[in-house]
C-alpha cells in the first residue's frame, strides 16, 4: 500500500471531504487517520488509511483504534446525560448529595453541572501526583472530593483537562455501583455495537494505533504562564508515549483514554444528532440530548486562556466555527475532534495517530467537517 491509499466510502456529495484526507495523508500532516459523518442516521462518509506507528509497518485498518484524549469527554458526558435522563441525576443538584465526602473544604454547592462545565474550580490536583496516581480511581478521587477549588466555582470556567472524568465518573459511580467505563460499554457502546473503550481490554491491543508525539515546543517560560495552566501541564506531565502502556489503556481516565475510531465516535453520537436514537435503538430523549445545549458558563477559559463556552459537557459556538446554534463538540489533545449538529442531525468524527500541538482538536477535523457543510449548503 502507499501513504495514500484510503479506503471505505463516501457519498458522491463528498468527495471534497475525501480529497482532503488524501491530501493529508500524501502531504505527511496524518500518519494514519480515520473521519466519518452520518446524516439523519445514515453513514454518508466512513473513511480511513495511512499507517497505525510512525515507522509505517501496520496499515491502519477498518478496525484500527486509537487513543483519542479529551474527545473521550464527549463519552463521559454522554453517560452523564443518559442517568439524567432517567432520573437518576440531576445536574442542579450538589454533587455532595451523591459523593458526600465531596463537602470537604468549602464544597458543599458545587453542582453537577458545575462538573460538567468545567466551571467547580478543581482544574487539577492540589497535591503533587505521579503518572500511576491516574491509574488509582480511589487516590486521584479521593485527593479531589479533600481539596479546596482552585476559584469561586460557578464564576469562570476553567479546563477541567485530567480532573472532569474523575469527578464526573465518581458520581455515576456512586450513583449505579459501577464504573463510568462500565456504565458506557453495557448502557451505550455495546447497545450501538460501537468499538469505543473507556479501560480496554488486553485483547484489542493489537488494533490500536501508535499515537505519535507533536513536535516538540521550544521550552515553554513556565513564568509566563498562570499557575493553573502549570499545573495542568506539569501535575503530572503528559507523555503521548505512556498511551501505548497496557497500564494506561487499561485504566480507566474518563477525559482522556478512551480508545475509538471516527466510526464509532460519530455511531455513538448519532444518539444526539438523532433525538436519542441510534441503529434503530432509543436510548434517550429527545429532550434529555437537548440539555447538552443549554450554556452553563462563559467567559475567558482560566487554564485555556481562551473565550470559552460550555454545556452540560460539551463545548458550545463560538469557540469554533460551527455550522449553526445547535451545535455542540469537543476535541482532543493532538487533533481528534467530535461535532453533533443537532438541527441537521447530523455527526462529524476524525480520529488520527499524528498529534498537532493543539489542545481540542485543529484543522485537519474541522477542514473535514468545513467540507461537509459546505456540500450540504
């Protein structure tokens, strides 16, 4: 095969979008890659090709998986959702009300949806942590529910980047007596028949792509940037490498190893796109999709340093370009992306093993999505 060889399919309306992808994979800018689009629950585009490790020995296949960082939020969001939906949470209420240790330290109001927007003041650990702490549910938990938050929590967002799966995750666990990685695989993945995986099995290790590294960043002036973007950074450093340790897929580190491809990002979120429906199942509301949509905070991100605008667990316009007001999305460290377009029920997806130095998605998912809108306009 060459760099360029791409295979599944493409509606005929889309062929701009499948030149694009060719043209990264020839240009070096994807190593291997993945993008797909439904539109009223059909599959209109399903893509992938290139190569699954830098040294282009692995052909990246149909069932090629890949890490794909904070679009994994997109999940855990999702999940939060489906309880809501049943009754079973409700984002108003206290997070205290379900995780009662999480009173400590002046937290007592913190909501829910304060979790789910990035917006409770626990953007990072207070205690210094290592590596293997992420893989320890009850210390990297139990170190949150003791702090103090970092800022008046509902007053400004800040990126909750490694903190929003733990904290989001605790409560579901204390409120179904199962893992959020759990709860998604038996109450949505495998429903939909969707190859997504929130702590993945040893068995799918041979499918999964090697992320490959941004370029490196000529040495950052740690004194000009705020203390809590260090901390996120630094508390503790993030190393794309350790996303090929079984340790790390094994886990479970709901905003950011969840392992998946465009296909099944954009099958799960079909459930959005599609008022609760996905592969002729119903497994929401209409409604309870439409809470991701109402804003929770806005405002300059305090660890982005950035104009934010967030959902119930979803970013929201303007902070990319999006094609109208029912729109909602997350991306990942490195370049993935996930965006539902609710008015034209519709889902964009792109999954790839070269990382930009991008924190929530780039260019090459939304050149992608861009295209699609453009066919459709």
């Amino acid at each position: 095969m060459t760099a360029t060889s791409v295979s599944g399919s493409c509606d005929p309306r889309f062929e701009a979008v499948r030149g694009l992808f060719e043209a990264n994979l020839a240009s070096g800018a994807d190593v291997g890659a993945s993008f797909a689009a439904t539109i009223e629950g059909e599959t209109v585009v399903d893509l992938w090709g290139g190569f699954a490790d830098e040294a282009r020995t692995r052909p990246w296949e149909a069932d090629t998986l890949v890490n794909v960082y904070s679009t994994t939020k997109t999940m855990t969001a999702l999940t939060a959702l489906l309880l809501a939906d049943r009754g079973e949470l409700d984002f108003a209420a206290p997070v205290a009300r379900y995780w009662p240790e999480f009173a400590a330290n002046g937290k007592a109001q913190i909501t829910v949806a304060q979790l789910m927007a990035h917006a409770s003041g626990l953007s990072g650990w207070q205690e210094t942590i290592s590596q293997e702490d992420l893989y320890d549910w009850d210390k990297a938990t139990g170190l949150l529910a003791a702090q103090a938050p970092f800022w008046e929590p509902g007053s400004a967002p800040g990126y909750h980047a490694m903190t929003q799966g733990f904290l989001v995750g605790e409560v579901v666990r204390r409120i179904t007596g199962r893992s959020l990685g759990t709860v998604f695989r038996e109450e949505i993945a495998e429903p939909l028949g969707a190859d997504f995986h929130i702590g993945m099995g040893a068995e799918h290790d041979a499918r999964v792509a090697d992320l490959i590294p941004p370029p490196a960043a000529a040495p950052a002036d740690l004194g000009a940037l705020t203390p809590l973007l260090i901390n996120v950074m630094t508390n503790p450093a993030s190393d794309p490498l350790e996303t090929r340790t079984r340790a790390w897929r094994g886990a479970e580190i709901p905003a950011a190893n969840g392992q998946g491809n465009a296909r099944s990002i954009a099958q799960i979120h079909m459930l959005l796109a599609n008022g609760g429906v996905a592969n002729g199942k119903r497994l929401l509301s209409e409604a309870g999709c439409r809470r991701a949509l109402e804003p929770q905070v806005e405002g300059v991100d305090l660890v982005l340093g950035m104009p934010a605008r967030y959902g119930l667990g979803f970013g929201l316009a303007p902070i990319i370009p999006l094609p109208g007001p029912n729109c909602i999305f997350w991306g990942g460290y490195g370049g993935s992306l996930a965006i539902i377009d609710m008015d034209a029920r519709a889902t964009y997806a792109f999954a790839m093993n070269r990382m930009g130095v991008t924190t929530i998605g780039d260019a090459r998912g939304l050149g992608m999505a861009t295209a699609m809108w453009s066919a459709l306009a």
